[in-house]
C-alpha cells in the first residue's frame, strides 16, 4: 500500500508559486510522481511547471502499458515524458514573446512492482530514506554541483555560493533535452522525498530527514512550516511517499 502526501507554499518571499505537483490518486493502477520547479518572467514558470507536469504524466499513461513488461523500457519511458515535456514547453514558449525564456526542472517518479523509475532534470531532488539513513538519489544539473565535480570548490562552499541557482539543463530551454533517467529499489519501510529547491536550500539534508522519520501524520506540512521559518526564501513543495 502506497501512501502520499504533498504540500506546496509560496513561501515568505515569492508573488506567486511557480512550483507544480501531480499524485496519483490511492485507486490510480499507475503510480506516477512529479514535481516541477518552474522559471521565467510574467508567469512562464507558472505556465512552464504546470504544461510540464500535465504533458509528463499524460505521455506516461499513454504508454505504459506497451513499456511495463521490462525494467528497461520503464527508465526509457520515465525518461521519455520529459523529453515530450520539454518539447511542449519548448513549443509554447516559441509561440509567446512574454514567455520567451520560461522553463522549468522536473522529477518523475513511476512506482511499479518494488521499483521507483525515476526520471530527473534541473536541481529539484529525490531522496529515499531507508532504515537510518537518507540518500540523495538525483544529482544537481546547476553550475555549483559542476564546481563541486571539478574539483573547484566543496560541497560545503556549495551552500552559500552566489550562483547556486544558476542551471545547465531545464525543461523547455532548448529543442533538446538529456535528462537523466535511474531504476531504484522501493521497499517496505522506505520513503520517497521528491523536493523544488525551496526546501532543500533553507533545511540542511539532518533536519528534513529527522522530520521525515518522526512526523507520522503528515511530514509535508511541517518541511514546508520549517522551511518558511528558516526565510521561506523561494517556493516550495514536498512530495512523500511511503
């Protein structure tokens, strides 16, 4: 049995939420995931997020059944929708001068027979707990995690760096996307954390993981609370699965 819990805040800083989130619903025979981090002037990310998320979710229900008989085929599919994702997004940006340079990151999570598919662009994160320990499963596609792989600085300078917000890959910038695409075990007892940047940039990796081990009402509700005290710098939205 599968149980989710979403929540997603403007936060102290922003007009408007730019993030998107689909769940499945508890009877849906597919159990898919998505959380979007959108970007851009007048709305677009707004705009960007929401066509994102809708085109993901709708390629992936189309063409699961042909795609669910092998593990290969599910990464291939979850990795699929953002490629069809971007390209709507990419459309309809083209088709509006005041959504010129909207975009958006993107995390699917698929759930199926033990196994989370995973599908990921930008520097929104999943993260699985299990028993005691919490492990980031995506890895940034921003200019400060590239510092990081070079060498050039740690991953703590990382923190505090002033271009931490700056990509290398979204969804709708360009005609083009390689997202990156994962096949991961999801057993009794885990728990699945899919987050924008709003929360993981005010909530060190201890504190989020402390919360998501010991609140077993709703653990969304209070990242988000905890997120906002901290500056709620940014929108932010937390979807748990368990």
């Amino acid at each position: 049995m599968i149980e989710a819990f979403a929540t997603s805040d403007v936060g102290k800083a922003r007009q408007i939420n730019e993030d998107s989130f689909y769940l499945s619903k508890p009877e849906d025979t597919i159990k898919i995931f998505i959380v979007a981090d959108g970007m851009g002037g007048y709305n677009g990310g707004e705009i960007a997020s929401k066509l994102a998320v809708e085109a993901a979710r709708n390629y992936i229900i189309s063409n699961f059944e042909k795609s669910k008989e092998d593990k290969e085929t599910l990464i291939s599919l979850v990795k699929s929708s953002l490629q069809y994702a971007n390209m709507v997004v990419y459309e309809k940006a083209k088709s509006n001068d005041e959504l010129k340079n909207m975009g958006t990151t993107m995390d699917v999570c698929l759930i199926y027979q033990n196994k989370v598919f995973i599908a990921h662009i930008g520097d929104s994160r999943v993260y699985r707990i299990r028993k005691e320990f919490m492990r980031k499963l995506t890895k940034d596609h921003s200019y400060v995690q590239q510092l990081v792989d070079e060498g050039k600085i740690t991953k703590e300078e990382s923190i505090n760096h002033p271009k931490k917000n700056m990509l290398m890959k979204a969804i709708g910038c360009s005609q083009y996307i390689e997202p990156d695409a994962m096949v991961k075990g999801f057993i009794k007892g885990d728990i699945l954390l899919m987050c924008s940047d709003g929360l993981t940039n005010m909530l060190s990796e201890e504190k989020i993981y402390s919360i998501l081990k010991n609140n077993n009402v709703d653990p969304s509700k209070e990242l988000i609370e905890k997120a906002n005290e901290a500056g709620g710098l940014d929108n932010i939205t937390a979807v748990i699965i368990k």
